[in-house]
C-alpha cells in the first residue's frame, strides 16, 4: 500500500487505561504476540508517510523504550487533557502543505487499505478534505454519535455523556480515525472548548466548525467493525484477540489448511501454509505459531505445538506437545512428541527426532534419527546416523561452548556422553555407555572397557521402620 508524500500521520498514544489495572500503558499490551502500539505503526509505516508521530503521555518512557525506530516523532501531553489536545501536541511537527491523518494506539486492527481510502478521499475534493470513518453497531455504548440533517449530511459529533436519550438511540457511531489538511487542523484545535461532562477537548468538535465553515464532512466504514474496535480493558482485550484469531483461521482454511478446531489456534505473527496453489497443511488443536512460520504442502501439526520462526518442509510431521524455535526442517521428517528443536538448527530431509529429545545449533543430516531422550548442541551429524537413548554431546567447558563433529553412517548407542570438541569417523560405531572425549577413528568400535563383578553374599538393604510403627 503506497501513498503520496505530504502525508502526516499523528498516533494517539497518550491515555492511561485504568480499566486494564496494570503497570504496562495500554497501547503495550499485546494483540496476537505484538503490542497495539507496535501493530498501529506498522499499519501506519505501510502508508508510506511523509511523518509519524506519536502522541504520549502515561508510562512514556516505556512507550518509548519499546520502539528502536529512529524516525519517529514524539510529543508529549501533559497532562492529558483530551484528543483535541493530544493531537495540539503534535502540530509543531506537521508540514503546513500536508494532510493530517488520526491513528489511535489503543485501535491495534485498523487495516491499511481503509485508512488509505480515507486519506483518498480527503484528497479527493477540496469541499471534502475532512473524511471520518463511522460504523453502525447494535449497542453504541459510550461511544459518540454521528449527528445527521434531513440532507443525511454529517453535522457534528456528540460524545455519549453529553448526547439526549433520543441521540443515544443513534446506532451510527464515531469510530475516531478522521483526515483533513494540516493547515485546517491548525486552525481549528486552538478554538476548542472543554465545556462538557468529561472537561476535556474534544478532537470530534472540530467537525461541527467544518460543517460551519461549509466544508463537507465524508465518511466511510471499514469492511469490518473489529478494525474500529478500541481497546479499554483486559476483557475487551480478550474478545478482540479471539476475534482475530479466527478471522485468521478463517483465511487459512480458505487457503485450504484444515483447522482441526478454528477456535483453538493462536498466530502471534505470520503464518503461510502450502506453496500458494496447494496447502493440504493439517493443524491440530491448541497450537501456536509465532514470528514468520512457513509450512509446506501437506505438513502435519499435532496437538499443543508451539512454532516460532521457522520453516517445515514439505510431508513432515511435528508431533503432539513440541517446540520448534528457529530452525529449518526438511521434507519427510517426524518430529516429536516432546520434542525441542531450539535456534539455529537445520534438519535435512527424512530425519527422525523423537521424543523428551533436545536439538541446539545443529545440523543434522539426511535421514539420520535421535528418538529418544538426547540432548544434541552445537553439533554436525551427517547422514543416516543413529543416536541412542540417552545420548548427550557435553558442548559447554564452563566458559565456552565447543562442536561435536558426527560423520556419516554412525551408530552410537544408548547413555553415550560426547565430549566436545570431538570427531566420530565415518562409519563408526559407539557402544552403549561410552564416554568419548578424544576422536574416534571410522569404521571401528570405540568403548570404554568396564569389567563386570557379580557379589553372591551381598544383602540387599531393608527399610528401617520409624518410631511411630
């Protein structure tokens, strides 16, 4: 989505919510893994604006601290007196030869494409250069109304505690996002007035002075209500998340991923699924999917796994209850249950990770298998190696991580502890309880010789009995 220069966005970020009972600013709280603020300005980066700037207040600093982008701008309200007075704030830092566009912190799902109409059409028609977006709802709430002549055209904005029963019964209501000339703007926020029932200045009054000015006021809706949908408390919070959660799964499953339950799915972040003519992907319940996840043509997901940034290659199955975190998996493979694939790791094709097995920065090659129990970090394996139960590589000295290096065609066996730095040769073979710390030559059998004893006069201990028995 790409706009025209001269545009200046101004983000309403200043408000304390009380509602939300919490340390962390309102706009911090997270929806789908990212916070309101952080979804808003990305929205507002896709505009490709001349300006951003945001308006802060309560819990600024962190407000602050939470973004590295450099080109922001910020101005700070205090006190808070109002979205009239927020946007003040932010008028030193608009070009006069500019269009002004509203954004609201606390209103995380706006879409780019509505608020790229809206500017639209404030360019449209210079006795149309202040366009609103509006929604009819069934319960407006304390939300304002839009107040309408007999002409149908836009009068003003009356705010819910200072509307009559009879202007209460409107179900239009105001949703905020506005856009108008910067010039416009400032001429009009300095004539606000705070008599009202909350003592603040009102942004919406300014549309009452357009209206007096002869300039007509456009509106639009947005193709969906949850985009408008502000944010006050933990619960509205809540609803909105599971709102957007299953718009989402709506959009996989007409993609043609099947959803074992739409209800039961979390993507904190993006989540592709198929090649973008086939999906075939399966995901079963209670999954989460985090950062950039991609899964290829007919990849399985079981039950309760969480995925965060990484890449699943093509028939490969993640079995119920693991953890992938930055890795790329190959086609054919089986993964799980239990199994944890950390940062860094890439398993090739038809390789097997099993169960209560942990992968670190590794890589692992074709078809090779660690089923059961195992810790591998910062460690090579070639192709069809088997690594028994129990088998660990000892990566860290206690300063510093070192790499195990495991050839093709190895078989090491079960409760094997590799000591890094380390090499097993190709075709070598470990027996069972070996502890390897220097080099082991291929195709030969490396062991730890230990000597079996058998006692025939050994007593097996008894349980004392307590005083009480």
């Amino acid at each position: 989505m790409v706009m025209k220069n001269n545009l200046n966005i101004v983000v309403l970020a200043a408000g304390q919510g009380k509602r939300m009972k919490s340390a962390l600013p309102k706009v911090l709280h997270p929806i789908a893994g990212s916070p309101m603020l952080h979804r808003v300005l990305d929205t507002a980066r896709a505009l490709q604006p001349s300006a951003i700037c945001v308006v802060y207040g309560h819990g600024g600093e962190q407000v602050r601290a939470h973004t590295t982008d450099e080109t922001l701008l910020w101005a700070k309200q205090e006190p808070q007196l109002g979205t009239g007075h927020a946007v003040q704030q932010a008028l030193p830092h608009l070009s006069a030869d500019g269009v002004a566009l509203v954004l609201y912190g606390d209103v995380p799902l706006i879409s780019a494409n509505t608020l790229a109409a809206l500017v639209a059409a404030a360019r449209a028609d210079k006795l149309a250069w202040l366009t609103m977006t509006v929604a009819n709802v069934d319960a407006a709430g304390g939300l304002g109304r839009i107040l309408r002549d007999q002409k149908n055209h836009v009068q003003a904005i009356v705010e819910h505690k200072d509307a009559t029963e009879a202007q209460r019964q409107i179900k239009e209501i105001n949703t905020g996002f506005l856009a108008c000339p910067s010039t416009w703007l400032a001429g009009w926020l300095p004539k606000l007035k705070n008599t009202n029932a909350q003592g603040e200045y009102y942004l919406t009054d300014i549309l009452a002075m357009a209206v007096a000015e002869g300039r007509v006021v456009e509106t639009l809706s947005p193709a969906a209500e949850w985009e408008v949908t502000g944010i006050n408390s933990k619960d509205q919070l809540a609803l909105l998340e599971r709102t957007y959660q299953l718009e989402i799964a709506k959009r996989l499953m007409t993609d043609g991923t099947s959803l074992a339950d739409p209800a039961r799915i979390d993507v904190r972040g993006t989540l592709t699924c198929g090649n973008g003519t086939i999906s075939d992907v399966a995901i079963d319940v209670n999954c989460i999917f985090e950062g950039k996840v991609h899964l290829a043509p007919n990849v399985k997901i079981g039950a309760n796994c969480v995925l965060k940034d990484c890449n699943i290659g093509e028939n490969t199955e993640i079995l119920p209850f693991s953890s992938i975190d930055g890795a790329i998996i190959g086609k054919g493979a089986r993964i799980g249950p239990y199994a944890r694939i950390r940062p860094s790791s890439t398993l090739a094709d038809n390789t097997h990770i099993g169960n209560f097995v942990e992968v670190k920065a590794s890589d692992i090659g074709v078809g090779s298998k660690a089923n059961h129990l195992s810790y591998i970090g910062d460690t090579t394996i070639g192709a069809n190696v088997n690594v028994g139960a129990g088998t660990i590589t000892c990566n860290y000295d206690g300063a510093n991580k070192h790499r195990t290096i495991i050839e093709d065609n190895v078989h090491i066996g079960s409760v094997v502890q590799l000591v890094a730095p380390v090499t097993i040769g190709k075709g070598a073979t470990i027996g069972a309880g070996t502890t390897v710390w220097k080099d082991a030559p291929g195709e030969a059998l490396t062991l730890n010789r230990k000597e079996q004893t058998t006692l025939t006069n050994w007593q097996r201990p008894t349980k004392l009995k307590s005083k009480q028995e």
